[in-house]
C-alpha cells in the first residue's frame, strides 16, 4: 500500500484501538458482580491490583484477562493487514491511550499495565510471558504492585532489544506510559504510603 493507505489504515486503526482500551475491564467486572465501583473505594485506579485489594482473586484475574484482551482483536487486525513495526506499536499506543484516558470515562483510566501485557502478548509474545515473569516474581517478594509494575516498565526495553529488536522503540514508548501512568505511586512509595498487594480485610459495602 501506499504511504497515504498506510497511514490512513493506521489511524483508523488507532482510533479503533482507543475506543477498545476505553473498556476498563475493572468497572464491568465490578459491575457484573454487585459490588461498588472500584473508582470509588481503595486506591480508586479501576486495575488488577485495586480489585485485588478489595474483593479478592477473582475478581482481580477477570479484570486482568479482559484488559488484556480487550486491545488483541485491532491488534491481530493491524498484523494481518502487514502494517509496519512502527504502526502496529501506533495501534498498539492507542489501546493503551484509551485505557489511561478514556473519554467517556472524563479521561480518568487506569494504569495501563494489563493492557500493555495484552499488546506486547500480540506483538512481541517473549517480551510479554518474560515481563509477565517478572512481574509476577517482583510482586510475590516486595507485595507491591507499583514496584513490580515500574520495574517491569524500566528492564521491558531491555528485553525488546534482546528479543524482538524491530520492537524496541515501541516497547520503549509502552514503558514510557506506564511509568508516567505511576506518578503518584512513585510520590507514595517515596513516603512509605504504597499499599501492599493484599485484600483488605473488610471490603466496602455496595
């Protein structure tokens, strides 16, 4: 295709993205299960880890699995249409985009760490079960998931470089959101104040 084509393709594709990532799985999840809005209790980030706090396993793992997913089908999309490296990780941004700023949700989203698993799981599959490791391993020893998450964010470049070359300025770019996604969390780790990655014992009523 011409150049024109492809960027046309791209940015439709980029708008479909954002409009899939604008899906907090956190919410529906919550939702679909009677309990209160996950923005309005804990740390008030619709993610994994604020679900986890406060209602459990379950929960938290439907809320992973659809904010992973949910940016898969544009992606598959975007390499079954042979876009370039660079544009894929362009649809790959905006599912990302809409997670952390989600217009009908006031651009109030989440941190973007499932999603970005979701993304790198499609396009850069090593990177992502190697960060996915990692993650794992760094939130089971420090119980905090902002720090498994910046850690994770920081060495998946590294990774990229290693791994999927081709990839490692959209992977750079990924980390580069999240990171920033955890500004706060940075504040509140340098104040002792993190949350640790446990359930509370009394979650809040509905």
């Amino acid at each position: 295709m011409s150049l024109v084509e492809l960027l046309m393709v791209t940015l439709m594709l980029m708008a479909l993205a954002y409009a899939c990532g604008g899906w907090l799985g956190a919410i529906s999840v919550c939702r679909w299960a009677g309990v209160r809005d996950p923005r309005l209790a804990g740390s008030r980030n619709p993610g994994f880890s604020n679900v986890l706090r406060l209602y459990g396993a379950r929960l938290a793992l439907a809320t992973l699995a659809l904010d992973a997913a949910k940016g898969m089908p544009v992606l598959w999309l975007a390499k079954g249409v042979a876009l370039p490296a660079w544009a894929q990780g362009l649809v790959g941004l905006g599912v990302l985009l809409g997670h952390s700023y989600p217009l009908w949700h006031r651009f109030r989203g989440g941190k973007a760490v499932a999603s970005a698993f979701g993304v790198l799981l499609v396009l850069t599959p090593w990177v992502a079960l190697l960060c996915a490791l990692l993650w794992a391993l760094l939130a089971w020893r420090v119980r905090t998931a902002a720090v498994a998450s910046l850690a994770t964010a920081c060495l998946a470049p590294l990774a990229s470089w290693w791994l999927a070359p081709d990839y490692v300025w959209v992977v750079s770019a990924f980390a580069l959101l999240v990171v920033t996604r955890h500004v706060w969390n940075i504040r509140r780790l340098g104040r002792g104040g993190e949350p640790r990655l446990e359930r509370r014992t009394n979650p809040p009523e509905e």
